[in-house]
C-alpha cells in the first residue's frame, strides 16, 4: 500500500509536469543560414570577398616583385662590394618587412570588417526576433544547429529573413 501511495504521487506529478509544458510554444531558426542569405548579409560577404581577392591579387604581384629584387641582388652578389651588398640586401629587408606589415594590416581590417558586419546583422536581428516571439506567443527559439530532428512546419527561418530584408536591405561596409 506505501508503494502505491508512493508511485500515484509519481505519476499524478509526472502528468501534472507534461500537461504544463504542453503549452509550450518552441520553434527553431538557422543562425547561419539568415546571417549569410538575407540581402545585407550577402551583400557583406561579396564585398568582403572581392576585397580580399583584390588585397591577395595585390600582395602576390608585391610578393613576386620582392623575390625578383632578391634573385637580382643574389645575381650581383660577387660583382657587388660588401658594403654595396649590405646596403642593398638591409633595403630588400626593410621592404620585405614593409610588405608584411601591410599584408597583416590588411587582413586585419578584412577581419574587423567581417565582425563588424556581423554585429551589425545581430544588432538589427535581436529586434526583430523579439518582435517575432510577442506577435506569435513563442516560448523559445532554438538555434538549429542544436536541434536533432524537428517538424518543419517550426522552422521560422525564411520568415526572419524576409523580416531581415526588409528592416535592412544593406550594410555599409567601407
């Protein structure tokens, strides 16, 4: 008699807690996906895109200039004095340097701009998934990276990125 007490309770608590949570209203939305499919979003990775592709095109026609400065000083090598090869080869030195230095500071730009348009995106999303969680009553958006299987029919992606779209069709990014 104590156990069944004991495992009514149990069950009474179990159904209690199910038919409580049953009112949950949850969905699910691909971060990934609206980050780089809506407008602004595409936007940002075509434009960070070609600035890399031109930094790269740029930097490869500095590098091949560099290496045929290095194979004509190594040419010269005996004809030159030390001191002329000195002064040369601390020259070549200082441009390789140069060139590094630009290189970095280039792909560290690229970077913050990734970031800042990023934030920017995130910036103008939060507002909108409020919005979108009052309107429809929803208890909890779940990335979809998280979720193992799911109904469809919560997948709430493409209309946040409609949503997206129209609040920001562009990033400035220069």
């Amino acid at each position: 008699m104590k156990y069944f007490v004991k495992i009514f309770v149990v069950t009474l608590l179990i159904f209690i807690y199910t038919h409580a949570s049953a009112d949950q209203n949850i969905t699910f939305l691909d971060m990934k996906y609206v980050l780089n499919n809506s407008k602004a979003g595409k936007a940002a990775q075509d434009f960070l895109q070609n600035s890399l592709k031109e930094n790269q095109k740029n930097f490869s026609n500095s590098e091949n200039e560099l290496k045929k400065e290095e194979r004509d000083l190594l040419e010269k090598k005996n004809i030159l004095t030390k001191e002329e090869y000195k002064i040369k080869s601390d020259s070549l030195r200082k441009k390789v340097i140069k060139y590094q230095s630009e290189r970095r500071m280039a792909l560290e730009k690229i970077t913050k701009q990734r970031s800042d348009a990023r934030q920017a995106l995130l910036k103008e999303l939060d507002p909108i998934l409020k919005a979108y969680v009052e309107e429809n009553g929803i208890s909890l958006i779940i990335d979809k990276k998280q979720v193992v299987m799911g109904n469809n029919t919560l997948d709430i992606t493409n209309i946040i990125i409609d949503k997206l779209n129209k609040a920001l069709p562009s990033l400035n990014l220069k």
